[in-house]
C-alpha cells in the first residue's frame, strides 16, 4: 500500500483522512497543514509539517492528496507537492457511483453519495463532494469545488477554479466561471 499524506486537517481534511481509511487502498502516515506545530493528531494521526516542508517529508510519504476547501490554497499546496517529488492521488469513496466513461484526474475525491455520470469529466485537484451530482458530459474544471448535495445538468461546464455552493444547481448546459454566484432555488 502506498503511503499517504493528507494536505488539510481542517473539517475537509478529516472527511478526507476518513475516505482513506475506508477506502484501504493507502496507508495513512500524516496530515500536513499550515498550522503545524498547534495541531494536534487527528484521531490518532499526527500532524507532521507545514506545505513548505512537504520536500523534507518526501521520505515519509509516496503521494499526497489535497484536502484544502479553498480552491487557490489547494492549487498553491498540490504545485508544491509535485515540485517535492509527491504524485497527487485520487480518491473516489467506495458509495459513490462513477460511470466507466467518466474522466478522473489527478488529485480529485469524490465523496460519499456522489454520482459523475456518462463520460462526465473531472479535471485535475478538484472536488466532488457528499452528494454531489454530475450529469453526462458535464466538466468539473481543474481545481474546482462541487459543493456537497450540488448537482450538474448533462453538458454544463464549472470553470477551472470555479465554485459552485452546497445545495446549487447548474441547468444542462450552463456555465459557472470563477468569482460568480449561482442564484439559490426559488421555493
């Protein structure tokens, strides 16, 4: 089994660290979040260094996965993973549904309750989170964040880097770019 560290061991970071776990597939050895040395283990797994120290800590690991909410701060942590010789994981939690069709880059999880339909796309660093819902052909860009219980209508597109909120919707064929807002659902 490869050997893991987490990058965030902030709530995301935990979900994350728990998806590891039930997935078996690696071993988890580490947390690695900026706020190191005040972190305390979480459950049990210690918190090993900063994102700038990832190069010191490559003996320690064979890959990372991001767990990092915010879209830049992940991005910055996955670009100073790889310059440290760390491949970037994916992860896709054993009860989420994905299409054998369905493109999944490096440094993606899928979580829980999740469904990425007929040859949906899910680009590099991003996040599809608990119940979240691509329909086919829908693109999830690189570094991007599906909010949990969100869902995406066949063929919309969520810009690299873009974030669409927990509980939002994107009509089929609609596009969703950085720094807008999705209008909640009228009730």
């Amino acid at each position: 089994m490869a050997r893991l560290l987490v990058i965030g061991a902030g709530g995301y970071g935990r979900a994350v660290a728990e998806l590891v776990l039930v997935d078996g597939k690696h071993t988890l050895v580490g947390f690695v979040d900026d706020r190191w040395p005040d972190l305390a283990p979480v459950g049990g797994v210690p918190v090993v260094g900063r994102v700038a120290d990832l190069a010191s800590l490559r003996l320690m690991a064979d890959a990372v996965v991001p767990a990092i909410g915010d879209n830049v701060a992940r991005r910055r942590a996955c670009e100073s993973a790889v310059e440290a010789g760390f491949g970037c994981v994916s992860l896709v939690h054993p009860r989420a549904i994905v299409s054998s069709s369905a493109m999944i880059g490096s440094g993606v999880t899928i979580m829980a309750g999740s469904v990425v339909a007929t040859e949906a796309r899910v680009d590099e660093g991003a996040i599809v989170n608990a119940g979240a819902l691509l329909d086919h052909h829908a693109h999830v860009g690189a570094y991007g964040h599906l909010g949990a219980g969100s869902s995406m209508g066949g063929g919309s597109v969520l810009e690299p880097g873009a974030k669409l909120a927990a509980g939002q919707a994107l009509q089929p064929g609609q596009r969703l770019c950085v720094g807008e807002m999705q209008n909640p659902p009228r009730i």
